[in-house]
C-alpha cells in the first residue's frame, strides 16, 4: 500500500502519490484545491501523472505526508513544513 508491490502498481502506491501531491504545494492550499489540482486532465502531462485515484486513495497519501512530517495543517491550508 505505501509502497509498489506485485498487485500495486508503482504509480499507485503512496508514496508515489504523495510526492506527486507535494508538487502541488508550492505555496499553502485547501485540501479541496489539492484534490481539484489533482484530478485536473491535462493532456500534455498523462504521461507523467499517476492515474487518477480516489479520494479516499488522496486522503491515505496526506495522512503518510503527516506522518513523514512533510507537511502540516496551518489555519484550514495544507502546507509543506519547513525543514
């Protein structure tokens, strides 16, 4: 589940997930603007996007964020914490 395995495909594990959501937070959002982000369909990046996931797939990823201590809750915005 957080990582690749014979029956999950590597562009589905959570780590990967993760780290394809910290590219988002260049700067604090709300969870739903992440979540939009996200699933946005741009057809210049399928190739390098992991395919869509679900959102409870999206919630499981920024709670592994959390816990890694890479990122933190700041008054309603996720945010990548300071190292």
């Amino acid at each position: 589940m957080i990582l690749p395995s014979k029956h999950l495909p590597q562009d589905r594990a959570l780590l990967t997930v993760g780290g394809h959501v910290l590219t988002f937070l260049a700067h604090p959002k709300t969870v739903s603007a992440l979540w939009e982000e996200l699933n946005r369909q741009d057809q210049g990046l399928v190739a390098i996007r992991p395919r869509r996931i679900t959102y409870d797939w999206f919630v499981l990823a920024l709670d592994l964020l959390y816990s890694l201590g890479t990122i933190e809750l700041e008054n309603g915005l996720v945010a990548r914490r300071e190292a």
